[in-house]
C-alpha cells in the first residue's frame, strides 16, 4: 500500500517536471530550456558584485534606463514557459504592493508579438526589456541559470539574491524586505 502510494507520487512528480514548461508553441529556445527548482541564493552584502547595467528597448515599444539607488527585482522570462507564465501575476502584484522597489522583467528567446499580448493581458505595469543579451551582464555574480529566474539588486546596485525557478509571493517578499532593511 505505502509502496503503490510512493510510486503514485513519483510518476504524478515526474510527469509535472517533464510537462511544466510546453504550451504548445514550437520554438528552438524551448530545446534548451532549463527549469530551476525555485531555489534562493542570498549574497551577503560584503560579498555583492555590482549588478549590470539595465537599459534598453522595452516590450511596449519604449526605452528605459534603470538608474538604481534603489532595490531592483529583475525577472527573466518568456511568455512559452508556463512557470513562467504562472509567476507574473506575483510580480505585478508585488510591484504594487511595494511600490518604492523597481520591477523589471527581460524577456528572453521568445516570440515579441506573443510575449507583449501576453503581457497586456495581464495589464504587467513594469518594463520589459527585450534585449536578453543584458543576462551577459550576472555572469560575474548570480547568472540566470533557469527560466524563470529572479534578481534582486540593493540600493547600492549590487546584486543581492537569485530565485532560480518560479517565484512565490512568500519567497520574493522576504528577500525585498531582508534587502531593504540593510
């Protein structure tokens, strides 16, 4: 009985990971998708590395400039990836609740049509780079390892704490507020 119930759950794990990120969109990107475990890497603060520059054309069409002195949480994303997909309204929700915090997302290897009708959609307030080449800039630091993946940046433009993988509300909020009381 236990080992029948043990094997349900392995086969019911096992077919939500293999099936978590096809929507049925074909794509090249999708071959090589990694899925993160929504693990979080915190830095200390004497051990932080100067986050990249986050600059460029956005998903509606406009240009944004970060300019820092204050946190940043950055999302890697694109609209073919269901974790991806069902971590935005958690962004959009956090951005509001902590509006001092800057939210921005980069989109990656993804469709530009598709992303942006998703993103208006789901009325996403915050800009959306569509540049993935930005991404080159964490390798020195906490690299987007996975799609998703989150970065958060200190007021000193350090980067502070990755979440390979989804994102929960309970999750982002901590790192925000351990960020923000420093």
């Amino acid at each position: 009985m236990i080992s029948n119930l043990r094997r349900l759950v392995i086969i019911s794990v096992s077919a939500l990971v293999l099936t978590s990120c096809g929507n049925g969109g074909s794509s090249i990107a999708q071959e090589s998708y990694i899925s993160g475990n929504g693990a979080i890497t915190f830095v200390s603060a004497s051990d932080r590395a100067m986050a990249p520059k986050l600059s460029g054309d956005t998903l509606y069409g406009t240009k944004f400039n970060f300019v820092g002195n204050k946190i940043a949480v950055v999302n890697v994303w694109a609209s073919w990836c269901s974790p991806c997909r069902a971590e935005i309204p958690t962004f959009v929700a956090l951005s509001k609740k902590y509006a001092d915090v800057q939210f921005m997302g980069i989109l990656t290897r993804d469709n530009l049509a598709n992303a942006e009708v998703f993103a208006r959609q789901l009325s996403v307030p915050y800009p959306n780079f569509i540049d993935d080449s930005l991404l080159l800039g964490f390798r020195n630091t906490l690299p987007a390892n996975a799609i998703p993946t989150t970065v958060v940046i200190d007021k000193q433009g350090r980067v502070a704490a990755r979440i390979s993988g989804p994102a929960t509300v309970a999750g982002l909020s901590d790192l925000i507020e351990r960020v923000a009381a420093e």
